[in-house]
C-alpha cells in the first residue's frame, strides 16, 4: 500500500519556472538546463520503479516515497522506504544509462556512456549514511530494533554494471529494477519472525509522512540570480514572448497574436515557486501582472476560489500548491 505517493519534487517545478521566467540570453542559462535535465532523469529513474513496486503484496507492505526527514541539526532523504512486519528497505534509485563502474579503491562510481567518462560519489557510502541515520531516527522516535536493508536500484534495465573482480559484495547492494521484487522476497525469507505488528507498521508509515519535511530553500540564492532578472507577466506557451497583454478577457501575445484563457493561474504558480511566496495582495498581483485595473485583477483572484484573509483593500490570497488550481495542457487558441 502506497502511503506517499511519489510527487515531481519541487526543484523541478521551480528550474521549469526559472527558465520560463529569465531572458534566453541569461548568462547562466545552460547551467539551469543541465541541472533541470539532471533532476528530470534522476525523476524518471524514481517512476521505473513503480512497475516492480507494484507486484508487491499491498497488504504486506507499506511504500512511502520522497521522505526528507530531520535528525538532531540536518536532514537526510530517501528515494523510496519499503515498510514490513519483518524489516525495512531503504532504497536509491539512480538513473544512469551505458556502462557504470564501481571503484571500490576510490569509492566513486564512473559512467561511460559515448566514449565519454563521468565520476559520481559512490551511492552505497550515501545509502549507508542514510541507513545509520534512519536507525537513529527510529530510536529517537520510540520504535524497537528491526532490519533494515538497502540497495542501490539501477533503473535502466540496459545498463550493464562493472566492477573490479575482487569486490564481491557488490550484487548484494546494488541491483537493476527487474529484480527488485526477487530481492524482497529473499529479505523476507531470511527474517520470517515478525517484529512489528500491523499497527506498529501504521504508526510508523503515519508518523513518517507527518515527519516529512519539504526543502526551504530558495531557488533564486541557490543560483544566485536577483529578483529583478526575473520576467513578471503572463508568458506565451507557445514562443515564450511576454508579457502578455489582458483583452476582452483574454492574454493576447503581441508577437505570435495567440489568445490565452488562463494564463494567470501558470504565472502564479510561477510567483510562489520562484519567490517563496505563500500570499499574495490584490496590489503585488496588479504588479506582477501587469495589470493596472484593482477590479480585474480582483476578478481574476476571486474566479481561483483561493482561500484569503482580510477584507477588501487588505485581502490576502493564499497560493500555496494545494489552492492554486491547475489547468490541462491544452494550447491556447490562435488569432487569424
């Protein structure tokens, strides 16, 4: 049973926001893009392994996906927890395609992918860490021994996975997608006392989830960029040109001559992703919209069934994710 379910994790959403936001001919744009590429496909590695998850017993075991939880000072993350009666898995998914090579010398791992090399931390040091922390995190919190597993998962079933002859014990923490399953049954037979019950196992899946702390960062310092480099407005999906202007209930792009219905409700989402902004006012709205005309933008905050506070001129709207509504993908119209 799937108690989180997996989300597309937020620095996705704000790289997307940045690069619609900022000038094509930012300075630091490709940095963005390679970072958004990166993140992109370390997501899609997360999502195969929803298909091998999924042949679980759901009344056996417990998945709880993307947990970022807080232990003493600092946080640590896990891809996916995989929650039984008998033990626990930790999981790190990595997204990696061609040839990957452990080096158990160095402890890094090297891809080789179009005759090109690239080296990356190992992930079983980091999934080792992320172990020990979870242990101590299961003291702190009042839950008896249990045991815990881990395993770096290898999503692409076509990567072929190296390492020196010596370094026996690698097929034991890393392994690709398909065998995920196999590998939980083994877990399973190899510990068929049960150390929780069924509503230990629910409380820890709840608290987990409660426990779960979203990243606070701000992507606009993380990248050093200043506020005012970012575009405000509504901007065109189909040639990125904005601001747009509000006709006739309309935003009308000037350069392709497009017409958009709901163009804010993007542009919002925009504002609250890239400045961390929770609310906002009828007069930050005006701004940032580009709209001079109170009524309008009032109109057009009010047609979002937002949640506010205050009355009138001091109203306040709420645009945290879950009350700014979303909109299918559909192109906007076209003027002739």
């Amino acid at each position: 049973m799937i108690i989180k379910a997996r989300e597309i994790p937020e620095i996705i959403l704000e790289l997307q926001a940045l690069l619609r936001r900022l000038p094509l001919q930012y300075h630091n744009i490709q940095v963005l893009v390679d970072e958004l590429n990166r993140r992109t496909a370390g997501h899609k590695g997360e999502e195969a392994l929803d298909y091998p998850l999924s042949l679980l017993d759901p009344q056996k075991y417990l998945i709880l996906h993307g947990l970022r939880l807080q232990i003493d000072n600092h946080f640590f993350q896990i891809d996916t927890l995989v929650i039984s009666k008998n033990f626990i898995l930790l999981i790190e998914v990595k997204n990696l395609a061609g040839t990957i090579y452990f080096d158990p010398v160095f402890s890094q791992l090297i891809q080789i992918k179009e005759e090109q090399q690239t080296v990356y931390p190992d992930p079983q040091i980091q999934l080792h860490r992320q172990k020990t922390h979870f242990e101590k995190w299961l003291r702190l919190n009042g839950f008896s021994s249990i045991p815990i597993y881990s395993l770096v998962v290898i999503s692409n079933d076509r990567t072929l996975i190296k390492t020196s002859p010596n370094n026996h014990k690698i097929h034991s923490t890393v392994i690709h997608r398909h065998l995920l399953p196999t590998r939980i049954t083994q877990f399973e037979r190899n510990n068929f006392s049960e150390n929780y019950n069924d509503k230990e196992i629910k409380k820890l899946a709840r608290m987990l989830k409660k426990k779960h702390r979203m990243t606070e960062h701000s992507i606009l310092e993380r990248f050093h960029i200043s506020p005012s480099e970012i575009r405000g407005g509504v901007i065109c999906k189909l040639c990125n040109h904005g601001p747009l202007v509000r006709k006739h209930g309309f935003w009308f792009c000037t350069k392709c001559k497009s017409k958009d219905t709901n163009g804010h409700i993007q542009a919002l989402m925009d504002y609250q992703l890239i400045f961390k902004k929770e609310t906002i006012t009828n007069g930050e709205a005006r701004k940032y919209l580009n709209i001079e005309s109170r009524f309008v933008v009032t109109r057009l905050l009010k047609s979002l069934s937002l949640s506010s506070t205050g009355d009138k001129k001091s109203t306040t709207y709420n645009l945290t994710k879950q009350n700014v509504p979303t909109t299918p993908n559909k192109k906007p119209a076209t003027t002739k």
